[in-house]
C-alpha cells in the first residue's frame, strides 16, 4: 500500500502547477453499497437487476457528453459482500482473480473506498483485492485505516487525478464504527479511527502538500443527523464542519440523498446501483487562481435493462462460474418463508434462524433479526442463491453469558426501536412514517429504523405489551423448558458476531453491557450463520415448519393484547407492503 500512495505522490510532484485562466467543469459520478450487484442476473427464475452491467450505461453517456477526461468515478464502499457472486470470489475461487477489480478496471473507476462489509471479508480478502486494484491502478483508500503496532495508514489516505483541466484531491475513509460491528479477528492488528477532526487535518495536509482546485472527501459513513454523535453517521457531521473540499460523497445507510450546505454538496446513492450519484462542479479560474465555483448534485435512477450486451459478455464466463455454484441444490423447503413477517410475531422464517442457532450452539436462548427486509424463498427446492435471502451477510454466531435482566433489557430495546405504544384501535403499532421515493416522487411509507436491529427471541416464553411504555413491555414467564426465568441468573445467549461486538446498540445501550469487555462474556464461537442453515438443511433434508417451531425449542412469543395488536399489525402491514 505505502508503494502506492508513493508513486501517487511523485506523479502529483511531476504535474503541471495550475490551470489556466478560463472555465473548467468536471464530472463527478458516485456509486455505494454495491453489495455484490455485479451481473444483471438473479440467477433464477429469469429475472433481471440492477447492476454494474447497468453502470456502463450511465458512465459512458456522461464520458461521451462531457469528454472523458472531464470524468471521476468513484465507489464508496461495501462492494465485497451482500451477493453470489461477492461470496464466490470471495472464498470459493480464490485462485482466478477476484471478478470486483477487473469490472471496476473495465468501468473506468478511478478510486474506491472500503467499506465495513468490505472488512468483514476478513483480511485475506480484502487485502487481495486492494493488492489487485492496486495492480490496476485503482487506489483502495481508507486513511482512517490505522496499523495498531507502527501507527501507519494502513489504505492510503487519498490520490491525485488530473480531470477538466484541474488537479483533484480525493480522500477516503472506511466506517469508524468496526468495533461496533465486526469482531475483531477480521480486523486484526488494526484500529479505525473517527472521521471527526481527522478528515479536516487531512484535508488541510493535502490542500497544503498538493494544492488542489478540487478536493472531494468520500466516506463509508452514513448521513446522519448531524449532532455529532454517531460514528456510524458522520456524513452530516462532515458536510457542516469541513472547510476546503467541494464534495462529501457518504454511503453505509442505504438511503440515497443529496444536499448542499454552504458551498459544499453532499451525495449518496443509496445502495444496490439503484442509483448513480452525479455532481458537477464549474470553476472559474483567472489569474492562475480560483474566484469562483458553482456546484451541483443529483441522483440519477438506474434502469436494469440497460445492461451493457458488450461488458455482460465479457464477463460471461465468471457469472456462469457463479451461476452454476449458486444453483447447486440444498434441500426441500415445505412452505414459503416471508421475511416480512417477522415483524408482526413468530414466522416460519426466524423460526429457521433460531432454531439453527439453538441447536448448533446449544444456548438456552437466541436473539435473531430479519435480515432482508421482503425476501421470499418458495416452497420446493432449495438450491444455494436461496440462502442469500434468508441470510445476506457473513456474520459469525457467538454465544455471550447475558444475566435475565439483561436479556429483558435488550429486549426492551429492540421493540422500542420497532413498535409504538397504542392506547386504542386505530393507532399505529409499528413505528413507521412517510417518505418520498426519491425514484418515484410518491409516498411509500418505511421504518425509519434498521430492521435488521429488530432482534426477538427464542429458548424463552414472553409476551410484548403493545399497551406498555418502553422499557415496560417484556413480560418473560419461563425459559422454552418451562424452567423458571430469572433476573439474576446468567443464560447463555445465541447471537451474531455483530450483535455481540455492540452493533446496533442492543448490548451497549440496551442491556447496558460494555463491549470493550465483551471477550470475559464470550463463550463460543461458531462459523458464518448463512453456513450454519446451509449445513442444516443439508442435514435434514427438509425444512419442515413443524421441525423448526418446536416450542420445547424455541419457545413462544406474540404481541399482547391481541385483540388491539392484531388489526394494527394488519394495517401498518398493508402501508408498508399492500394489500
């Protein structure tokens, strides 16, 4: 990496020292959260997706408008996981190298950026595909990225392109929230730092070192709110306090978006090539400086059958290599799983999950959430591209010592996230609202929180009193068992790596346990879940819904009183997905 960020560096010694007087205009377009959207395929059942196949089209119309030399493309991160063909690369063809850097050599992107599920490859991984990109002359940037022993940079921290006449600083920066959702054997001998004030120190060097007219700052970090206090989500945070850049390109929460706050844009694309993320910035330079730019962003929709024939058959080969390894049969499932349902009670879906978890680890209990918001997997056949939508990501199963007070207590925060407290018929019992479709201009309505924080349990008999305040509602009446359940036993607990390093703030903010302590409370490890159902059903044979909803098992849990949860459910079921 550090060979890399050298040769940049000469490069940039060797440039010319500044435009000339006259107006220059560059193009920026972004993409995020790619999530494994390489081939237009769904692999079966004939459809077709968005994809970077897609992206050729986009590109190219703006190349040939604008001139490509008056043209940046960049990714922001979490490209490496979420698909088939991410996870065939990943770790079943290790030897062809990796298909990411060879599409992102053929698109023409300049730079990218990593992301945390980019991390969760594990280093093997995403240290072979910074090594290729690198090969391709493609920087894989993370300056926040930290050597733990020397106190490197890790990534570089930024590159210099020559776009539209004018000279390009652009910095980039992974999630400074890992620990938070990662355990730390994928990220070992490294440490993450937060983007606020390291992204402005660094700006300030690279302004000084290279004098760039345009300096553009992207990050694996969410919008956010702007209060500063999420490292999750430091886009806002970056867009209002840094001075000196022109874009602020942000990615990770999947909500595409752009704004402009006092001469700065800010641009992301959502995820999953819905979206490509355009900028345009015209600058005026007289005298051999800048006295004035003029910036805009917009999000431009991604069409699926736009998929470029040309790239689609270049890369045949590698979508067949994927094709006929996630068509490989499984098993037989006997009736369909809705993930959707998860959110109004026990399903046939998190009934798979937990008892998965249960059974392979031998916990007293599992905390799981739906992972894909409306995923559907048929009765019948089960091949391999099915256990992408039961399971996306590539999260470990740990088991962590939890007190009954603090297995409450995390519940209680996970529905406080997830459902309101009704008074009467007629009230909304799931907390969702309105919001615009930035595709469609129309009201959908959505949760404003993360679904795949909404945990339940299982190995536990409890209701969930849709009447009660927050932090009132858990009632826990026995362990599955029908043991007794109490407060200050100690349980083992069934949990993703994510959960168990603090993600999404159930074990931290909700049971109020310290993570940085975590590895005391940990008591088994086990490999990727998504494994763990495949190994399952191999097994088995069969998912039968009565095999995996045994109650001596998994336990029972529903919304209470029924006769107020049940028509509310029903309603807020029918706004969010119709009827």
């Amino acid at each position: 990496m550090k060979r890399f960020f050298t040769l940049l560096s000469l490069a940039v010694l060797t440039a010319a020292c500044g435009p000339k007087d006259g107006v220059y205009t560059l193009q920026l377009l972004t993409t995020n959260d790619i999530h494994g959207s390489y081939f237009d395929s769904t692999y079966v059942g004939g459809g077709v997706r968005r994809s970077m196949l897609a992206l050729k089209y986009y590109v190219d119309s703006v190349r040939t408008a604008a001139g490509k030399d008056n043209v940046l493309l960049l990714d922001a991160g979490d490209f490496l996981q979420g698909d088939n063909a991410a996870y065939y690369f990943n770790y079943v063809d290790t030897v062809t190298p990796h298909v990411f850097p060879r599409l992102a050599e053929y698109l023409g992107y300049d730079a990218v950026i990593g992301g945390n599920h980019d991390i969760e490859t594990g280093h093997p991984v995403y240290d072979r595909v910074a090594a290729e990109l690198e090969a391709r002359d493609i920087p894989f940037l993370g300056g926040n990225v930290i050597e733990a022993a020397t106190g490197d940079r890790y990534f570089p921290t930024y590159a210099v392109f020559h776009r539209a006449g004018l000279k390009v600083a652009v910095l980039g920066y992974n999630n400074p929230n890992m620990k938070n959702w990662l355990d730390e054997s994928l990220w070992s001998g490294l440490d993450f730092k937060s983007l606020i004030p390291l992204v402005q120190e660094d700006v300030d060097a690279v302004r000084a070192r290279e004098h760039p007219q345009v300096v553009i700052v992207a990050a694996h970090s969410g919008t956010g709110s702007g209060n500063g206090r999420g490292l999750d989500s430091q886009g806002r945070d970056l867009l209002q306090s840094l001075e000196g850049v022109d874009f602020v390109v942000c990615a990770h929460d999947h909500r595409p978006l752009t704004l402009a706050e006092d001469g700065i844009c800010l641009i992301n694309s959502g995820s999953h090539m819905r979206y490509v993320g355009h900028g345009q910035i015209t600058v005026t330079v007289k005298h051999r400086r800048v006295v004035s730019r003029e910036m805009e962003a917009s999000l431009i929709p991604v069409d699926a059958q736009k998929a470029d024939p040309a790239m689609r058959e270049a890369f045949r080969p590698d979508y067949e290599a994927v094709k006929a390894f996630t068509l490989r049969p499984v098993g037989e499932l006997k009736t369909d799983l809705r993930t959707r349902e998860a959110f109004t009670g026990m399903c046939d879906y998190m009934n798979l999950v937990h008892t998965v978890c249960l059974k392979t680890t031998g916990a007293q209990i599992s905390m799981a959430a739906p992972l894909t918001y409306n995923g559907r997997v048929r009765a019948g056949q089960l091949v391999f591209n099915d256990m992408f939508t039961i399971y996306p990501y590539e999260n470990q199963l740990f088991v962590v010592n939890l007190t009954g007070k603090e297995v409450k207590d995390y519940l209680e925060f996970s529905y406080s996230d997830w459902i309101n407290t009704v008074a009467r018929p007629g009230e909304r019992l799931l907390k969702i609202e309105p919001r615009d479709d930035p595709r469609t201009g129309q009201q959908r309505w959505s949760f404003p929180a993360r679904t795949y924080n909404f945990d339940s349990a299982a190995g536990i008999n409890y209701t969930v009193d849709v009447t009660k305040p927050a932090g009132e509602r858990v009632a826990i009446a026995s362990l599955a068992s029908g043991e007794a359940f109490h407060p200050d036993s100690t349980y083992t607990v069934a949990m993703t790596s994510y959960r168990a390093s603090g993600g999404g703030g159930l074990l931290p903010r909700g049971a109020k346990v310290n993570t940085d302590d975590e590895p005391e409370r940990i008591v088994g490890k086990y490999p990727e879940v998504r494994l763990l159902i495949y190994d399952y059903i191999k097994d088995t044979g069969v998912v039968d819904p009565a095999a995996i909803s045994d109650p001596a098992l998994i336990g029972r849990w529903s919304f209470v009183p029924e006769q107020l949860a049940a028509p509310a459910l029903a309603t807020d079921m029918n706004l969010l997905f119709g009827k």
